[in-house]
C-alpha cells in the first residue's frame, strides 16, 4: 500500500468516492500559435525528467504552427514510454505537443491540481498506464484507459491535508538524498 493509499485510509475510514479521470479533468484542447512559446514555456516529452523529477528547459521550440497549450495548475505527463515515469505540475502557463498529455480539472470544487498531480505520479497509476500502451519499442499511453482510471476522491479538506503531509515527507526524502549524495 503507498503512503497516499495509506493516508487516504487513515483520514477517511469510511471510505470515499471513485470516479473516473475523465469525470473530473479533461485533456487539453485548446491550441496555441508556436510565435507564442519560448524555451522556459515549451515542454516536450524530451524535457520531462524521468522518474517525476519535473522537467528542464526545452533545447528544441517548434517555429510556426499550434501547439497544445497548457495553464498553471494542469498536469502533463509524457505518453511515449509510460515506464520512464515524466510527469509535471504545471507552475506557469505554455504550450506542448502531441506526445504530452495534459490534464485539465473540470471542477476545483471537486479535486485540486496537486492532490490529482499526487495520484497520477504514483506508481499505482503508471503500472496501469503500461498494461494499457501500445507498442513494444515506443510504447505509447492509451488515452482512452487512461481516462478510465478511477482515482479516490475525498473531501477538499482531506485532500488538502494529505497534499500538506506529502509536501513535507517529499521535501524530507529530498534533502536527505542530497545529504546522502553529499
């Protein structure tokens, strides 16, 4: 059990509700001029980190035509190699490309931004994003499964208390890795 099923359990003992991916965010498709994006604001699968290490800047920006664009507060995830594991929370706005999934919520009032970024970076979500891609040397997400995940939804006020307590063991695993690698 991971320690977001652990929390979920512990701070909602009766349960909670599940719903689909597609119930509560939408991919996006609202399109961008490619004059509009830099460097610092275009996000390719290649400059998605591996592992959800968040992501560089781009060395390639496509010049002319639309890209997929994406705000603050959405999720993309890189949907070539579910394996490698490339996802980011979005902390401005920019555009992307085919091959990055970027997830809308529908209704805040419903779920936040990072307590659905927690349950889509779990390892839950991306073994079930294997067992549904397509392909064996580029294997890519099927964005129909996908869509079909079912997520645990608990109130706003649990979310945000597992998203506090998440926040902190992430910031914690962080600072000793470095002090480890030091």
């Amino acid at each position: 059990m991971s320690k977001l099923d652990e929390l979920i359990k512990k701070l909602c003992p009766d349960g909670v509700e599940y719903k689909r991916l597609g119930e509560i965010a939408a991919y996006s498709n609202t399109r961008i001029s490619a004059e509009l994006i830099t460097e610092e604001t275009y996000v390719g699968v290649d400059n998605l980190l591996p592992d959800k290490q968040g992501k560089k800047d781009s060395n390639y920006v496509p010049i002319e035509g639309n890209v997929i664009s994406f705000n603050k507060g959405d999720i993309l995830i890189g949907n070539i190699r579910p394996y490698l594991k490339k996802i980011w929370l979005a902390d401005y706005s920019g555009g992307t490309n085919g091959d990055v999934l970027v997830f809308q919520i529908k209704n805040k009032e419903v779920i936040c931004s990072k307590f659905l970024y927690y349950l889509l970076s779990s390892d839950k979500f991306f073994l079930y994003d294997m067992q549904h891609s397509k392909g064996a040397k580029m294997p890519r997400g099927d964005k129909k499964s996908i869509i079909q995940y079912r997520i645990p939804i608990p109130p706003l006020k649990v979310q945000s208390e597992i998203v506090k307590i998440l926040d902190n063991f992430t910031e914690l695993t962080a600072e000793l890795t470095a002090e480890l690698t030091a």
